[in-house]
C-alpha cells in the first residue's frame, strides 16, 4: 500500500490547529509561549520547497529527523535527538568499550570546531598527544564546521588499525597542526590505583561507569592491604575525567561521606527533575584527609564528585579550573522507542547551592601541569605507573597531605 507522504499529513493537521484558535495561535501548552499561524506556515512551505526544488531528492522521514536534530541542537551543546544508530551507539560507548581514537568531545551549536573535553587515558588520542580544550578544525583535510557532532565522531570512528589526521588548534600555539592516529578498540578502565607510598594511595578514576563504585572499593581495599601501615592520605586523581553516569559519582562521593551529608541536588522544571542526594553509606574510607586532582577536563560527574567533598570540608582540590559542565541529560525515548532525545531537563548544584554551569570549579590550590621532560627514546615507553612518580601535580598533593601545605616549588595556596 502507497504510503501518504508526511507533509500532505502535517501541513492540514497544523493549519487545523491554528484555524480552531481563531486562525492566530496554537495553544500554549504548559504555560509555553504561543506558536503563530505564520511560523507554522513558515515551517510547511519551507518543508514543501525542499520537497519540491532542492536539487537532491530527499524523502519526508529524513525532513523531519533533520528538523527534530536541528531544534535539539540550537537549545545546548549536549541536547540531541538520537535516531536508532546513534542510540545503539550511545549503548556501546556507555558500556566502557568501543572502537576509535578514545576523546570525549562536544559542539556548541554555533561553533565551526569540534572541542576536546579530554582524551581517554591509555587510548590512541591520549599517546599522540592530543590535549583538553584541543580545537579540531579538519578531519583527513576535510573541515568540520558543517558536520554535526554526530557525523563527526562517526567519521573518527573506524575500523581499528586504521589512521586518521586531526588538524587540531590549540591555546598559546600560533597556528594549527596535524595529529596522526591510528584507531584501536577502546577499552575504558573505570579506576586504577596505586601506593605512591606506605600510607598513601593514588586512586585514578577516568569516567564514571556503572561498576566505577565497586571497582574503587576493590583497589582501595587491595592498596590498603598492600601498604605497611594504615592509610594516611589519599590523592583522588579526576583530571581529565569528562564524566559519565550521574548515579556513579553520587556512589563515589558517598564513599567518602558522613551519613546524611548532601551530595548534590538538580533542579530543573518540572518536580521530578528536582532531586537531592545524600549520603547513606558512611565514610568508608576511614576519614582519612583527600587532596582531589581537576583540570580543564574535569567535567560533569567529576565536578559533582569534587564539589562534593571540597562543600563538605572533606577534601581540597589541587590543579586547574575544571570544564564547568553543571547540566543534566535524561534520555527520552521517542513513542516508537527507535529514536529517543538526550534532553538537557536540569542543572545540579553543589551542597553549597554553587552551580558551576559554564564557570567550572576553581581549586583551593592552584598548580599548573608541567610536562616531564622526555630524556630519551625510552621515556615514550614509560608504564602509566611511572609517569606517575613524575607527575608534579601528583607530587604537590603529596606533599599536602604529608605537611599540609606546599612547598616553594609549587605556587602558594588559593585559599587556606
């Protein structure tokens, strides 16, 4: 049976609409503001022209995923309409593995570039150098200011063994340059850690996934049974982290804790985007003092986690401003459940009622990264665990945590 085309649908349903309210408005729904009998012709007579003149045939369906995807795009950088492929793909990459050059990225939906919130650690993108706030300007030569932030990622994307150039513009650096990498599966661990010596332990953790809170739980314990004596610092490293599940870093932060003590709260417009969340499990770590690592790709969950500890007096934070993504997205499936939105439906607040939307969190201590110098070719080779022992960030939060407070070589505190 011929299928009616959506338009000899869509045009009458909404010219109906207006004619019932006196051939002027739609109505307001929601206490919204009104839709004019104008814009809705605007819509259908655009809609008809493409069908009838653009110099490509292009049928109703992919009009209107075209439509639904432009009006997500225009509200915020992380709202986004999500047809069955892409849904799929949000499921791999929340899964913790899947196939590409391993960096979180995002569009602002007026910007010509692609930004780098961070590269993943241990992917290809992280070993070839690419950095948090990174500009991507091309793909293989090919400029990216008309590809969505869909297409994009789809074109880094590939078959793993297979090379990419990104012309990447980066801050203090004059002009753009070329970064080869050669896509693999990525593989995200959530939590690595380590003693960095008796007494204090380095808990890293790269994105927030759904086992990161029991995954931290098994490494704190096992570095609590490898050290000599008992805890007596920890180092949270969360540089880089662009974020993850929302649940995760409330799990995290009630890890570290006081029963009852407020995590975050969200607060959006309708009562059930307007939550608190509070801590039920009691501090399991002991109370041990906590210096917590951010930087420019700290985002998302990462900052609920660190605003979390640094509102409650239960850890300072030491390093650089964090991104400042302080929004929330809920994803909407469609009525068919082959399409779905991410909806941008509220933003959270620290226990302090700060939200760092657009601001970031600034560090109680403020210490800039310094690159260790590569001596000789070995130095590339070197283990994740090693470069640790190199890491002036990780050495200054060291230091705070044995003598609560920094020496000459790191920069004096922000705040005391």
């Amino acid at each position: 049976m011929r299928k009616t085309p959506v338009l000899q649908l869509l045009i009458p349903v909404l010219l109906l609409a207006a004619g019932a309210l006196g051939h002027a408005v739609i109505a307001k729904t929601d206490g919204q503001a009104s839709v004019s009998l104008q814009e809705l012709r605007n819509f259908s007579e655009a809609f008809a022209l493409i069908k009838r003149q653009y110099v490509d045939e292009v049928d109703d369906s992919t009009l209107m995923r075209n439509a639904m995807r432009g009006m997500a795009s225009k509200l915020d950088p992380y709202t986004t309409y999500l047809d069955r492929e892409e849904l799929d793909d949000w499921e791999v990459t929340t899964s913790g593995e899947f196939g590409g050059l391993g960096i979180v990225v995002s569009k602002d939906g007026d910007d010509s570039a692609i930004k780098v919130v961070s590269p993943i650690d241990d992917t290809p993108a992280k070993r070839a150098g690419v950095l948090s706030g990174d500009l991507i300007l091309e793909l293989d030569g090919e400029p990216v200011h008309d590809l969505s932030l869909h297409d994009a990622v789809q074109i880094m994307r590939g078959k793993p063994g297979t090379s990419i150039a990104l012309t990447v513009s980066r801050k203090d650096v004059a002009e753009p340059f070329e970064i080869s990498i050669t896509r693999a599966i990525i593989k995200v661990q959530s939590v690595r850690g380590q003693l960095l010596e008796p007494g204090y332990a380095y808990l890293r953790i790269s994105n927030f996934q759904t086992r990161t809170s029991t995954d931290f739980m098994d490494h704190l314990e096992k570095l609590q049974d490898e050290s000599d004596e008992e805890l007596q610092g920890i180092v949270l490293d969360l540089r880089n982290n662009p974020g993850g599940l929302f649940t995760a870093s409330v799990e995290i932060s009630d890890t570290f804790l006081p029963y009852n003590r407020m995590i975050v709260s969200t607060r959006g417009r309708t009562q059930k985007s307007n939550v608190e969340e509070h801590a039920s499990g009691g501090d399991q770590t002991g109370g041990v003092p906590v210096v917590v690592l951010i930087n420019g790709g700290s985002a998302s969950a990462s900052e609920i986690v660190a605003g979390a500890l640094r509102d409650n007096g239960r850890a300072k934070l030491l390093g650089t401003r964090s991104f400042g993504k302080g929004s929330v997205q809920t994803l909407v499936p469609l009525n068919n459940q082959n399409a779905a939105l991410k909806l941008t439906t509220a933003r959270y607040y620290t226990p302090s009622g700060h939200s760092i939307h657009e601001k970031g969190i600034e560090p109680d201590y403020e210490v800039e990264f310094v690159a260790p110098e590569k001596e000789d070719s070995e130095a590339a080779d070197k283990s994740v665990q090693d470069a640790i022992f190199e890491d002036n960030q990780v050495q200054a939060a060291l230091e705070l945590l044995k003598y609560g407070k920094l020496s000459q070589n790191n920069q004096e505190a922000r705040s005391e």
